[in-house]
C-alpha cells in the first residue's frame, strides 16, 4: 500500500518532466540556417536587422519561436519587430509576447507564425531592433573645433536561443574613420563598411564583445519629454499642440562657444544642431513654433503634396550637453481623422508624430480632450502604454469639463509613429448648448443696454453730447464703408490672378465691372456721410474728404495694375518688365493705403 501511493505521488512529478522535455526537444529541434545582420550606427540609433533562415528540424510543427536580447543592451531597447520575408508581397508583421527562459538573463519574446512551421519545413524571418542611447561618446568632452567619435559596445553573434549553422554580420558606420574595432574571425573593412564572418555552427546564447570606436557627427538629438495635446471639436476642428524638452546627448562642449568661428568655419561645431526638420499632416494649418519668449522666425514652412514640412530653427545651435524647449502646434480638419455612426464616434490619429528623423524620445505623455459630454471613451493603442486617471478640462463656454485621457510611454522611435483609435459616444443635442449659452449672454447684455439707454438721468438735455453722439455714429458707418472698400481691391487682386492663369477676358471684365459699381456706390455712400460730418459742423469732414482723394488714387494704380495684366497675356510686354512695374504699382498702392489707415485711425 505504501509503495502505490509512492507511486501515485511521484506520477505527477514525472509528467512535469516528461513535458518539460517534450517542449525542450521542440525548442532544440528549431535551428538558425542562415542568419544576415545588418547593424547600422550611421545615426545615433542602433539600428539593427537580422534575416534568419529558420529550420525545423524536429518530428513535430512548430507554432512560435523565441527572440533573445542579451542583458547588457536589454534597458536600451526602443523597437523589436519580427515578419516573415515575402517573396513578391509585402512582408507580413508577426505578433511578439514578452517571455522568460529559465536560467537565462536578458529579454525574450514570443513570435508567433502565422501557420505552423511543419517538421523539417524552413521559413524565413525577419527580424528590426532598435536600441536607443547605446552609442558612448569617447571622448565625452570635446572642443568646438574637434570632431566627435563614439563607442559601440555589442556582439558578434546573434544573441539565440537556437544553434546558428552559418552567420555574417555586417556593420554601417557614420564615416571612415574608425579608431579601433574588434577582430574577430579577421574581418575585412570597405569605407564606411566592416564585415564579420561568416562564422560556422555557432552555439545557442553564444556570446562575443563587438567594440567598435569612430567618428559619428549625427545630431545627437533627445526628446527628454513631450506632452502632445489633441483637442476635439465636433465644429469641424482638431487643435494639435506639442510641448517638446530638446536636448543634445553626444560629447559635452568643452570650452568656449564661438559664433564667430562657428559661422565663418564650415567644420567648427560639425556635430552640433543648427535645425532640423519636422513633418506635419498634409492638412495641417495655422501652425505656430514658439517658446517662453515668443514666437520663433527663424523657422520655415513647406507645403509639399502629402505633408508640410517644418524646418524647426532653435534660437542657438545645440551642443553636447545643451538643450531647448519649444511649443510646436497646429489646426487640422475634424473630417479626416473623426469618423461617426450615430452617436458612435472614433477618432483615429497618430499617438506620436514625427519630430525629426531618427527621433528618440525619453518620455511621451499624450493628452486627448474630447467634447464637453462625451462618454463611454475607450482607447485602443497599437502597442502598450500606460493610462493615466482621466482629468477634466475646461475652456470657454464649458461647464461640468472636458473629459481628458491621459497617456504614458517612455522609449519611444520613429518605428512607434502609428495610429490610435479614440472611441466614444455623444449626444449630438449637447451641440446646442454653447450657440444657446452665446445667445442666452447675448439677449441679456442687449436687453440691459436698451433699458439703460431708455432711461434719462439726465436733469438737463445736452445738446453738445448729442451732436458729439451723431458725429459718432456717422464716424463708426465711415469706417465701415472704407473697410469695405479696400477689401474690393483685395477681391480684384484675385480677379487679376485668375485672369492670369485662365486668360478669360470675358470673367476678367465681368469681375471687373461688378466690383467697379459696387465700389461707385460706397463712394457714394462715403461721400453723403462726409456731407453729414460737414452738416454737423465737424472737421473730421476734411480727414473723409482727404481718404477719398488717396482711394481715387489707388484706383488709378489697381488699373494701372489690371492694364499691365492685360498687356502680359497679349503679349505686349515681357514678363520682367511687368514684375518690375508691378513691384512699383504695389509699393506705391502699398504707401497710399498706409496713409489711408492713418487717417482712420485718427477718426
């Protein structure tokens, strides 16, 4: 009896070997064929691919593999991504799942196939890391006028849990000079090349110090911290505004910094930050770079056909050590990125965008505040991150808030610029709430004026604060009707230019003798209130006299300047006269209208 129940006791035991051992003769029955690494250190990312033929060579399918980071590089992870290599279609993105390896150190994942790998089957993969701050600058302190080198600390092998029959790797570097490298398996170098192995039958979790030092000038640039703030509006817009902490983290300048030198020397600072360029949405508009001390002019905008480009020029160029903070923002069409199914609403758009190539950013917090109302919110993100509590924000016409969700990640790269999916619902009643708070402010304040201005307070009337209350009045229409008036050679500046591009004479006259009689008719108007003004005894009646003199006399050059137009599609005059007499026909126009908007304002 004892002796059964020994056994009993030890049958569980022995299945937990038994399948212990069936899953490692699984594992082992996996092998690496052939692996190609490719290790780019052109930039200040280490960026590194591997092509790995994968080979079953055990008696069962196989469903998942293991990816093996070694410790050493494990904190400085950004980016893994695994895919099967395709041979016409476009390679096929795998799931990865965080895992651990009993008695090994380092990080493992998970890749799931998408179908079974059979026995004695082969397939090949793909497989993207991307490791940030791995790079060392030695020296850590250089001068102005010095050039920067760095380290890189790796392996030779691929890192593995499985046997390598045959391995190359190969390592980009930023330029040819190179101090020293490691010489493992007499490698050969080619310029900016060095290539190790092939190395033959390579052992599972083999390791060997890959040490390479050279010169990188790369900007070295980090996003330290960026709060990115998406503000929704069921009105027809979605406000953008990043909040960006800049800092450059190669050798730390030595010395004293010379504008002088810097400028006149092409190679002074060649590792510091001068701009850099930053992409927006195609739609993107109304965008603004500035800082604490205001908006920065140094910066340009491009307009391109799929995106506008912004050259971020910080107010001084980034050295090692130095750093810059900046707000970035801009307005985009709710249309693109708001999709709605009833009360059903989505909003899909970037979780981080791109600040600058080869972007590295420490930490990410992403702010998204939805309309006053909305509930039922729900965040789908194409990795993980961590979610902060909801906040509430409140902005004009706002009364209980704005719900507001909160979201965290650190280590981010250029290969983390992918879409998120807001999910939501709303009344779309609660529209109505600000255009009737608007109108509800708006009745109030009119019916307290027209109370106030029914009572009389007065003991005594006033003739003189009459008068002065007419003059008033007919000043207030004057401006209006100037106003309206330059704004017709606003509207025939644009006739002209269509004109040009389409040679439409008939538009051009039609256009032209609509906005003749409208601008006849404010004249009119302007001159019968100048008569009034002179009725009253005001001498603002001379100030309207004189801007009609100057209007007449911008007409005559919108003419002149509508004649010129008509005389380049003729082909009368060629086109470098007619930019010239067109620069002198608007400086001239340019200095009437200054003259005119000093008279009003003295109105």
């Amino acid at each position: 009896m004892q002796r059964r129940r020994a056994t009993l006791r030890f049958c569980p035991c022995l299945l937990l070997a038994v399948s212990w051992l069936l899953r490692a003769a699984a594992a082992d029955g996996l092998v690496n064929e052939e692996v190609k690494r490719t290790v780019d250190l052109s930039t200040h990312l280490a960026k590194i691919s591997a092509e790995i033929l994968l080979a079953n060579q055990g008696g069962s399918p196989v469903q998942s593999f293991t990816l093996a980071l070694e410790p050493e590089l494990g904190p400085h992870l950004a980016y893994v991504g695994a895919s099967v290599k395709g041979e016409e279609e476009e390679d096929e993105s795998l799931e990865l799942k965080e895992t651990a390896v009993h008695g090994r150190s380092g990080m493992f994942f998970q890749v799931q196939l998408p179908s079974a790998l059979a026995a004695g089957g082969k397939l090949r993969v793909k497989v993207e890391t991307v490791l940030s701050h791995v790079l060392r600058p030695f020296p850590t302190h250089i001068t102005q006028a010095e050039r920067q080198l760095v380290v890189f600390q790796g392996n030779h092998y691929l890192y593995s849990p499985y046997p390598t029959r045959s391995q190359s790797t190969r390592v980009r570097l930023a330029s040819k000079t190179v101090e020293s490298y490691t010489k493992l398996g007499n490698p050969s170098k080619n310029d900016e090349v060095v290539e190790y192995g092939p190395f033959k039958d390579v052992a599972p979790f083999s390791q060997d110090t890959m040490k390479i030092h050279y010169e990188n000038n790369a900007p070295f640039l980090t996003i330290s911290s960026i709060t990115r703030t998406i503000e929704v509006s069921h009105w027809g817009n979605i406000a953008v505004e990043e909040t960006i902490d800049l800092r450059h983290t190669g050798a730390y300048l030595k010395g004293p910094f010379s504008r002088y030198d810097y400028q006149r020397q092409s190679d002074s600072g060649i590792s510091s930050v001068k701009s850099f360029k930053t992409i927006l949405p195609a739609s993107a508009q109304d965008v603004y770079y500035r800082d604490e001390i205001g908006n920065i002019s140094t910066s340009h905008l491009q307009v391109l056909e799929d995106s506008v480009e912004v050259e971020v020029r910080p107010r001084f160029p980034l050295f090692g050590g130095w750093k810059t903070h900046y707000i970035i923002g801009y307005n985009l069409p709710s249309y693109e990125y708001l999709y709605t199914l009833g009360d059903q609403y989505a909003l899909k758009m970037r979780l981080i965008d791109h600040v600058y190539d080869d972007q590295v950013i420490d930490h990410m917090t992403v702010k998204v505040i939805l309309p006053e109302g909305a509930r039922n919110v729900h965040l789908d993100t194409p990795y993980a991150i961590d979610r902060s509590p909801d906040q509430l924000h409140y902005t004009y016409l706002d009364t209980f808030g704005r719900p507001v969700l909160v979201a965290t990640k650190n280590n981010l790269v250029e290969q983390h610029i992918q879409d998120m999916v807001v999910h939501y619902t709303f009344n779309k009643i609660l529209m109505l709430q600000e255009p009737l708070l608007v109108v509800g402010a708006f009745y109030i304040l009119f019916f307290t004026v027209i109370i106030y201005v029914r009572l009389d307070f007065s003991i005594t009337k006033d003739p003189a604060a009459e008068v002065r209350m007419k003059v008033a009045s007919i000043t207030e229409q004057v401006l209006t009707l100037v106003n309206k008036r330059l704004g017709l050679y606003r509207q025939m500046d644009e006739v002209v230019n269509r004109y040009k591009q389409s040679r439409d004479t008939g538009a051009l006259n039609s256009g032209r003798k609509t906005l003749e009689a409208e601008h006849r008719t404010l004249t009119n108007d302007i001159a019968a209130l100048q008569a009034r003004l002179k009725a009253e005894g005001s001498d603002l009646a001379e100030k309207v006299g004189e801007i009609q003199k100057l209007d007449g006399q911008v007409k005559e050059l919108v003419n002149q300047s509508c004649q010129e137009s008509e005389r380049l599609v003729a082909g009368k005059v060629k086109k470098e006269t007619y930019i010239t007499s067109e620069k002198t026909l608007a400086g001239k126009r340019q200095e009437l209208i200054s003259r005119i908007d000093s008279l009003l304002d003295a109105l």
